[in-house]
C-alpha cells in the first residue's frame, strides 16, 4: 500500500471515528438554577414538567420553574404560551433565554414562555390529553375442592372503560357459578353501564344502569337504574376517593309464583376509593340503594379488591371480597351473600 493511500485510509478512520463519537455523545441537555446538568432525550415540555428519558435513571420530570438552559440535538415542535409555534433545534445562549432554530428562520424566548415541546412530526400533547382513550379488562378464575365438600366454581368478568379528561363511560359485565356438593349454590349474572361528567372542579353528575339475575336467591331478573350528582373529596392522579348521591329505580322479579315483583323508586348512594402504586393497587365500593315503597326494603352491593401486576406484563393477579345484602330475601335464602375471589386479570388499552 503506497503513502498516498495509507493517507486515505487513517483520514477515513478518523472521519469515521468522529462521527461514531458525535452520535455517542450527541444528547439533549436540561441545566436547572442550582447548578444540575441533565443530559438524557427530552421527550417532552407540557404542563410545566420538562419529561427527559435516560440511560442511567429511566424517565426524569424536572419543574420547568426551576430550567435556566435547554439544549436538543434534534428538532422539535414548540409552542409558546401565545399559541404561536416554530419547529426548530433548541440552543440556549444565555441563562433563562433559549433560541430556537427552524428553517430561515430563529426565535428567542424566556424558558418560561415555552408552553409545550414535543418530538416534530408527532401530535401535541394538548391535544392528546383531550382525546378519550380506551382500556380494557378482562378476568377468569376457576376454583374447585374435593374431600370432605366437594366444590366448583367459575367466574368472569368483563369491562371496557373510554376516559376522557372530564369524563368517564364505562361498560362491564360477570358471572359467577358455584356449585357445591352437587348443588348450585351461586349463579349470578350482572351487565351495566356508568357514565360520569365533571361539569365542575369537583362535582360530576352521573347516570348507570345494572341489569341481571341471581337464580339462588330467586331472582329472576333484576334491574337497577340511578342518576344523580357525585363529589371528588380526592381527586388525585394516583388516588381518588368520590361519593354521588341520587334517585333510583328498582325492578325485581321473583321465580316464586306468589311473592309479587318489586318496582319502585328509591335513592342511591355510594362511596369509591381507589389507591394506586407502582406495584399494587386497592379499590374499594360501596352501594346502598333504599326502595321509596318501603324503606326497610333495601340492598348493599360492596367490592374490594388488591391487585398486583405479575412482572412487566398485561397480566396482573386480583383478590378480593364481594357482599351483597338483600334486606328482604325470598325463597328463605340468607340477607348476606360473601364471596372471596383471586383471578388473573388481562389489561390492555391506551387509558392509564
């Protein structure tokens, strides 16, 4: 190999290790007034939360209050607090001032005035934070026991919510079937649907519907309508804690020839606390539906569950208890109806 070649191949090498060496150290950088220097891929400014993603630390939101300098390897979309926008690579010549260049043409701007950023060529986070978003949940368990009782039983359960920043639908359906000893003793079925609209900070109105049946306890179909207003004592990302109150109406039909169906207006009232963690979560219901005609003739619907995800996956394990009273039974069946459960739950879905 002659000089003038050897000369090519050590400037290629060169050209080439600067590159590699560029890309390896190319990175957006977040500086904050106490001095941190931050340096991972912004993904994101929105709600005065600069959201950077990095190799050392996962995902880090920094207080937009507290960033001096902001510095992107690529371009991104910006909005600023007057609804204007550019596309641009962000520099930051000076503490406090950011400079960002588009395409023949630059703005300079307090870091302060910067209302949103995200990746170019993807939607504004605004935009997505309005748009409903669906979820999905789907559980089954089967249980059984043989020796002195011999035991089986089936369940599952359903539900599809669609969330919205201000307002929630959600749709679900179960069945439970136990047998024991050879002889039914739970065959339930319930479909329903709950809708509820934060008109106000803190106060929602709502409307839901039940339906179903519950052949041990004689009950051929049942119906269970109610509408009225809710209020968020807690209302938190991760907790929530909401009571509503309204009027009902209440359909029972009996399998028994001679105990007349019930159908009657009445009231509703219900508690929801829900805690979420990043490795488990409680929620915890509560339903009393009293019928106007008789106000002895009421009934209490209550659920908890502990849920845990299994790994990273959809999956995750539920356990809990149901109750259910009937302050008037037929067919001599217990006021009480308990069930304890563990099930595998499925969750897909955009909604969080």
């Amino acid at each position: 190999m002659n000089h003038t070649k050897k000369r090519k191949l050590h400037a290629c090498l060169c050209l080439c290790t600067a590159l590699f060496c560029a890309l390896r150290l190319s990175a957006d950088v977040v500086e904050t007034a106490n001095g941190a220097r931050i340096v991972g891929k912004i993904t994101k400014i929105h709600g005065g939360v600069v959201t950077l993603d990095t190799d050392y630390a996962g995902e880090i939101n920094v207080k937009q209050v507290l960033v001096t300098k902001i510095t992107t390897d690529h371009p991104v979309s910006v909005r600023f607090a007057d609804g204007s926008g550019i596309v641009g690579v962000i520099t930051s010549p000076a503490a406090d001032k950011l400079r960002i260049s588009g395409t023949g043409k630059w703005i300079e701007s307090p870091v302060g005035n910067v209302s949103a950023t995200w990746a170019a060529g993807q939607e504004d986070p605004d935009v997505v934070a309005l748009r409903r978003k669906w979820s999905f949940e789907a559980a089954a368990d089967v249980t059984g026991r043989s020796g002195t009782n011999t035991s089986l039983g089936t369940s599952y359960e359903f539900r599809a919510k669609l969330l919205g920043p201000l307002d929630a639908l959600q749709y679900y359906t179960a069945y439970n079937r136990q047998e024991t000893d050879g002889a039914l003793s739970a065959d339930q079925f319930k479909a329903g649907i709950d809708y509820a609209d934060n008109f106000a900070a803190a106060t929602s109105w709502y409307a839901r519907d039940e339906a179903g049946f519950d052949h041990v306890n004689d009950i051929s179909l049942y119906d269970v309508a109610a509408s009225g207003l809710g209020y968020d004592f807690i209302k938190q990302k991760d907790q929530t804690f909401t009571g509503r109150a309204g009027l009902s109406y209440r359909y029972d039909e009996y399998s028994t020839e001679d105990t007349p169906a019930l159908s009657s207006l009445g009231a509703d009232f219900e508690l929801a606390y829900l805690l979420r963690t990043k490795r488990w979560q409680v929620s915890d219901t509560i339903a009393f539906v009293p019928a106007f005609e008789d106000l002895g003739n009421y009934i209490i619907t209550h659920e908890f569950a502990f849920e845990i995800p299994i790994s990273k996956s959809l999956w995750k394990l539920s356990t809990g208890v149901t109750n259910n009273y009937n302050s008037r039974p037929v067919g001599g069946v217990d006021k009480l109806d308990t069930l304890y459960f563990t099930r595998l739950v499925l969750s897909w879905g955009e909604a969080k």
